[in-house]
C-alpha cells in the first residue's frame, strides 16, 4: 500500500493533522507506540485561549479557536466542551493597564472582549481574594478534554481512511522510518508531529522541553465560572530559564477544578515534585483562598514541546526531503491543534493558507538549513 503521509504521533496535533490530510483524499497512515492522545495531550489543561504576546500567536490562536467552534458547532458534548471564558485577573494598577492594552488589541481584531473593575470582576467571580483590582473577560475562550478530542479526530480521519499502526519510530531515514522492532515503513511524507519527543529523531530542531505539573479536584460545581489567569502568567510562560509557577485555574463541565501551573525547562523525568507542585498550589490559594479547603484527587505532570521563539514549527524541513514538521506548540498544542492541521495541509496539497505561513515555517531557524 502507498502511503502518501506518515504522520508520527497521536496527540491531537497528529490526530488533527491527519484528519484534515485525509480529507483531502490523502493516503494517511499514523503511528503512535503508546495509546492516542497520551503524552502531552494527555497531560494539558485543554484550553482554548486567544493570546496576543505577538501578531504570529495572536493569529495562530485566534484562527484556531474559531475552527473549534466550527467543529463543536452540532454537538460539543462529545469533546466535553465548555465555553467558560477566560478572565485575565489584574493583581494591582500595572497589570490592569496590561489588560487594557490586551483589550485594545484583541477587539481591533475581532474578538470579544471587556474590561472589568474590581467590583465587577468579584461579581463574576467571587472567590477570589479581596484588592485585585479588576481584570480582562474573554467569553468566547473554552476548554475541551484532550485526550478524547484526539480520538475523535483520529476516528474521523480513520473514517476518511487514514490507518492506524502501533509502533515505535527509532529514526526517520530516507523515504520513511525505521522502527525499533526493525522495520520500516515507506511514504512519500514524513510529518514528525510528536512533541518533545521530535528532538529524538531529530536532534537539530530548536525544541526544548518545558515539565510542568497539574492537579485536578473532586467536584465542586459553580465555585468557579471561567477559567481564571494572572496576568503575570505571559512572563512565567514565556521564561527562557529556571522554574516558575503561575496561577491558572480551569473550571471542568464535571465540576473539578485543574490547578495550574508550573514551568521547568530541560527536565525530562515526569515524576511529580512535591516542592514545585506545592509552591504551584500555594501560588494558587493566594489568588483563591478556598482551594485550600479543596480534595485533591491526583496530580501529574506532562512534557510541553518549546520552540526556541515560542512559535510552532510547521512545514517542511528545509535541510531533509520529504520530512515534514508540526511540533513546538509549548503550551497551546490544544488550542492551535486544528489551525495546524490546516496550515500543514495547504502547504502540503499546494494550497494557499487562510493565514500567512511565514512566521511558523521551520525554515526560520538557521541551523535547519544546514
């Protein structure tokens, strides 16, 4: 059988990469050596979130969010959809003239968005401690279950034909892979879409790893409305080094709360921490004082793939034929999941892409070119 893309991984960038190749009548097979959507996917918080820290990530999110509510438009209950909203929490005067400039700039580009005072941001949400001073509400952010939306979107790529094959990918050689069993497989494309694991079998992509760690509680409907960020977050998230929590906190349709979040860079083994997880927590009841009173029921921890810009790799390898990339997403893999699979496959099938494509193409990177 002539297999036209061999995507490696099924996280939900794999998954979503090869349902919108096949739907364009591709010859897709994916090969993945745990079960789908594990790895990161498995480990994510599953937001869906517009961010703005530049006109690339403000595009990519922006296109990708708007393509999940294509996507749960007839019934959003399969991928356990919600669409809390995201509230961007303004800690003092200096973090609200931030979120009136984010206001600005998202509502020049089309998405809804308003600023709240102190007394409105307690109205919406009244749990938080008291002097913050007010905050950024934006509705249409969502979250979904990861795990289960990669499945999804790899059954309907398998309805479309794509196949499915178990297996470890050891190192992608000409023409295909190598698999460590020994075998190969053969295609005319080799997308590597499988994360921090990518810089494995391609030890040249600026990919680091990032560990962070999450925990989730028992149910506790209604004590939070929207998945709630400090603004201080964009610079713990976009640190080049060392370790760092931020305050991230998820409300889920079965009323557990995730608790977010931490960042260690270059650390690869996934054992829970209890020094940073419990530095995490606590940053976490500082901004809502009764998670303290809360059951935790499990933490984990999970591996984000980061570029060395923050911005994902998607395209062809400029240095290896026929080798293909969709890696580094850090920690918007979810979110721009499907905007990826959109851009790759209009590059792919000779296509022009909804957004433009430059700021993303691995070619930017200068030692891909060697």
């Amino acid at each position: 059988m002539t297999i036209d893309v061999l995507v490696v991984g099924a996280g939900i960038i794999g998954a979503a990469c090869a349902d919108a190749l096949a739907a364009e009548g591709l010859a897709v097979t994916v090969i993945e050596r745990e079960a789908i959507g594990s790895g990161a996917t498995a480990a994510g918080m599953g937001h869906l979130v517009v961010m703005d820290d530049n006109p690339a990530e403000l595009a990519l999110t922006a296109y990708s969010v708007a393509l999940w509510r294509q996507l749960v438009a007839v019934d959003p209950k399969p991928h356990e959809y919600s669409c809390c909203g995201t509230l961007w929490i303004a800690a003092d005067e200096e973090e609200l003239a931030v979120a009136r400039e984010k206001q600005r700039t998202l509502s020049e580009h089309g998405i809804a968005c308003e600023l709240l005072d102190a007394a409105s941001l307690y109205a919406h949400e009244p749990q938080l401690r008291p002097g913050l001073c007010g905050g950024l509400r934006v509705s249409a952010d969502a979250v979904v279950y990861p795990p289960k939306s990669a499945a999804l979107l790899l059954a309907r790529a398998q309805s479309r034909g794509a196949k499915l094959r178990s297996g470890q990918v050891s190192a992608v050689i000409e023409g295909g892979v190598l698999l460590a069993d020994g075998s190969e497989i053969h295609a005319s494309i080799v997308l590597v879409a499988n994360g921090s694991a990518s810089v494995q079998l391609l030890p040249e992509l600026p990919v680091r790893p990032k560990k962070g760690h999450i925990a989730i509680t028992d149910r506790y409907p209604g004590m939070i409305n929207h998945q709630l960020v400090e603004l201080g977050y964009i610079k713990s998230a976009h640190a080049a080094d060392g370790d760092s929590v931020a305050f991230n906190l998820q409300p889920r349709p079965t009323g557990q709360l995730l608790i977010g979040s931490s960042r260690q860079f270059d650390v690869t083994d996934k054992t829970v921490e209890p020094a940073i997880l419990a530095r995490m927590l606590a940053h976490a009841a500082s901004f809502v004082p009764g998670l303290t009173d809360l059951h935790v029921l499990r933490c984990w921890t999970g591996l984000r793939a980061a570029s060395r810009d923050g911005l994902p790799l998607i395209g062809p390898h400029p240095s290896r034929p026929n080798v293909w990339l969709a890696t580094g997403h850090e920690g918007l893999g979810i979110t721009t999941s499907l905007a990826t699979a959109q851009l790759l496959t209009a590059q792919i099938v000779g296509r022009q892409t909804q957004i433009p494509i430059v700021p993303y193409l691995p070619a930017r990177f200068e030692q891909l070119g060697r």
